[in-house]
C-alpha cells in the first residue's frame, strides 16, 4: 500500500514538474519587435486616412503604432528599421518615391542593426503595404538577417490591400524559418486594434 502511495506521490510530482518546465519554456521565448513606418508629415490623424497616429500624446506611425501594442502584449523588445536615406514626408512625394523604388528594386541601406539575433526565438516584422509589395527596406532587411530556425510573425498595416502577396515573399525569403499566421490592420480601424492584437497573440501561442 506503501509503496502504490510512493508510486502516486512521484507520478504526481514528476508531471507537475514537466508542466513547469513546458511553462516555463513557453514564456522564456525571447521576442524582437521589428517594424519599419512611415508617419507623413501632412495628415493630421488616421481618422482622415493620413499615415500617422496620436496615441498617449505620441506621434507614431500606424506600423509602429500596432508594434507598441504587440510590445505591450508579449514584453517583447522594440527594433525599428531605419533607412540611411530620408523618406519623404508628405503623402504625394512618399507616394511616387516608393513607387520608383519598388519598380527598380533597389535595397536601401539600412541603419539600425539587431544587436545579437541569436538570442531571440520569435521576431514579428511589421510593415505598411506600400504598392501592394513590401516597402524595399524590407528586402534589405531579409537581405540582411538570416531568421533560420527561429519562428516569424508578420504583420502590416494598409489602406485595404492587407497584406498583397507580402506573406509569400517572407516564405519565399526566409525558407528555413517558421511563419505564423499574420495580423493585418487597416489604417481606418486603427481604434479596434488593441483587442485584435492581443487576441491575436493568444491565439498564435507566441506567449502564454
Ligand atoms: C508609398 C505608399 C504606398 C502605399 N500603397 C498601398 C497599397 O498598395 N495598398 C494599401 O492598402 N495601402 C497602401 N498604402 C497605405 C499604407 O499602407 C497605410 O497608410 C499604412 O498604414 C502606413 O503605415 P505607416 O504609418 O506605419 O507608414 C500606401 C502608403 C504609402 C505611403
């Protein structure tokens, strides 16, 4: 009788311990962060389409508005992907300068580098569709990092195209990588995101 107690009492205590240890590798994932936005100087907030943000009295753009909400919900670590080159600031000359940018497919050089990649798991990249594509910072960016092994999480923010063919090109781009399911956001429901998100990170399991 002992001994089945003995037995019971080491069954129960050797799962509670392979619970903790799934637990506790669960939230040890490290998380980046990255996103690369493009506030316009010339809107006045995402109510008129404009791409930029007032949220806490901050002015964000609507990419690295979703990033900042992400970074909330995961404690995650914030990286922007900045370019060496200025964007334009107003909507038009943005416009038409991504344009010829894409069509020539050049790389731009990016000035913010990720300190140590090797010691994070998860890395969520967020963009803007810029002309149903990825912005060309983009590229540099998969040009640069190698995420093999680690798991990606897309997400964008756009003015109705979600995510055009963006989800097939990271696979494309990053074969030895594993892609979760995206979160897509137009830039006219900005004010819903927050529940989204944060229902979104629940159910792709990248925190518990
Ligand atoms: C250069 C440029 C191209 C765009 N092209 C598209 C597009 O093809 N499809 C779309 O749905 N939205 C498009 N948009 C809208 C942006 O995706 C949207 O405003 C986004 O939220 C901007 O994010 P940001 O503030 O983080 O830069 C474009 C915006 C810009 C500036």
């Amino acid at each position: 009788m002992r001994v089945k107690i003995l037995l019971i009492a080491t069954a129960i205590l050797l799962l509670n311990c392979l619970q903790m240890q799934a637990q506790s590798s669960k939230s040890d994932k490290k998380i980046l962060i990255t996103y690369f936005t493009m506030p316009e100087t010339d809107g006045v907030d995402t109510s008129s389409g404009a791409s930029r943000i007032v949220a806490d009295g901050k002015l964000q753009g609507n990419t690295e508005y979703i990033a900042a909400i992400i970074q909330q919900a995961t404690k995650g670590e914030l990286f922007a992907i900045r370019t060496v080159q200025q964007y334009p600031g107003t909507h038009k000359e943005l416009v038409d300068y991504a344009k010829k940018e894409n069509e020539s497919k050049v790389r731009p050089k990016l000035i913010t580098k990720i300190k140590d990649l090797d010691k994070y798991d998860v890395i969520f990249i967020g963009f803007p569709n810029w002309w149903y594509d990825m912005p060309m910072p983009l590229y540099s960016f998969f040009d640069e990092y190698d995420f093999s092994g680690k798991t990606i999480v897309p997400f964008c923010t756009h003015g109705g195209s979600r995510f055009s063919q963006a989800i097939k090109t990271i696979t494309e781009l990053e074969k030895g990588a594993k892609i979760l399911d995206g979160y897509s956001v137009s830039r006219n429901n900005l004010a819903v995101a927050k529940d989204e998100v944060v229902k979104w990170i629940q159910k792709i399991g990248v925190k518990e």
